[in-house]
C-alpha cells in the first residue's frame, strides 16, 4: 500500500483530493490542515509520498518541504500548487521537492504524479521545455534583474508592518483585512520576492529599496 500524507489548510480540498486518490487501491491518504502538525506526525509515522499545498499560513509548501527533509531526507515530497510553478522553479529545485503537481490536474495527472514521485522523477510540461530550450527561464531573470521587484500600495503597506515585527494577527487588525486574506498576501509577496521567511522578506525588501522606513 502507498502512503501518502496529504497537508493542505483548506479541509474541502484536502478531503476532495484525499477522495479522489484512495479511488486507486493501492494508494492509502492521511490528511492534515495544519504544516505544524505535519511535522509532527512526520517525526513517528513514515510515508511513501507527501504532498504539501504551495501557499498556507502558517508555513508555505516550499519552507514544509524543507522541515520534512530534515527529518527525512529520502523523503519525496510533491508541491500541490494553485498558480503557476513555473516562474519558481528555483525555489521548488532548492527546496529539495521531486516534482509538483496543480489543483487544476486531472485525476490521471495527480495520480502519475504520485507515481512519478515514489521513483523520483518528475513529470515537466512540454511547454517548459520549449521555454527553457529558447532561453525563457523567468527564474534567472529574476536573479539578474532583482531591481525590476515591484511592490504593490497594498504590499508596501503589509512589508512595513512586517518590518516592525508584528504577529499574522497584529497585521491583519491593523490593514483592516482577515488573517487568512492577509496570509495569503504574504504568501505571494514572499514568491514575488524569491523568499521563504520572514527575516529574508525584509531583508530582501531593505536592501532593495522597495520600502522606506
């Protein structure tokens, strides 16, 4: 039987997709809404495949793919991804990940994926390969022309919140806005960064001029 742990914090997915895996009988889900207790269950219970949505509050897909190779490191991790992985292709590469798969995949698609992952290998659109062959890697443009990073009103306004080293929850009180819509936000303002914490965010921001204190 294929074990597999499944983290995503939006419980109607999470099951949806758990579903829509055990559909195979020789594929086994056991699911968690929370990245914090993942890695819990991940220091007594051991798994063929994992599979960690992108963008969650507590900790993103990237940075829980990090944790569980500590813990494992011949663990295969998929990144289950809402929006395009693409553009971050060297944070997937650096997190030590073996493939990822999107939300909008088809049943057949997630289900050769976790079979891509038990034998490490990596199924790649045609469409990247095309890009990648002509020389469109967006992610080392992104290393070479750091100084093009915008930040929206909206996102300037989170990061000097951030800077002052308030709580998810401060933040969001002070913006105005729900803590999951605020999390989310940061989510994507660490992506657009090419960051993973909160300490590298605002660095990152600083050294780059993209706010003033």
């Amino acid at each position: 039987m294929i074990q597999i742990l499944l983290v995503d914090d939006h419980p109607l997915v999470g099951e949806g997709t758990k579903l829509i895996i055990e559909t195979e009988g020789d594929m086994k889900v056991e699911f968690e809404t929370s990245p914090i207790q993942a890695i819990e269950r991940l220091k007594t219970h051991s798994f063929n495949v994992l599979l960690f949505d992108l963008t969650m509050p507590q900790m993103d897909g990237f940075e829980l793919t990090k944790k569980a190779l500590a813990i494992d490191p011949q663990a295969n991790v998929l990144i289950f991804s809402e929006c395009d992985i693409y553009p971050n292709l060297d944070l997937l590469m650096e997190s030590g990940a073996v493939g990822f798969i999107a939300k909008t995949a088809t049943k057949e698609q997630l289900i050769r994926a976790i079979r891509c992952a038990l034998n490490q290998e990596m199924v790649v659109p045609f469409s990247w390969l095309k890009d990648i062959y002509h020389g469109d890697r967006p992610w080392v443009k992104r290393k070479m022309f750091k100084e093009k990073i915008s930040l929206t009103d909206k996102e300037k306004k989170i990061m000097k919140e951030l800077v002052k080293g308030k709580t998810n929850k401060e933040m969001a009180q002070t913006l105005f806005v729900g803590q999951r819509s605020f999390e989310y936000s940061l989510t994507k303002i660490f992506h657009k960064l090419g960051v993973q914490t909160r300490i590298e965010a605002v660095v990152k921001v600083k050294e780059m001029g993209l706010i003033v204190d």
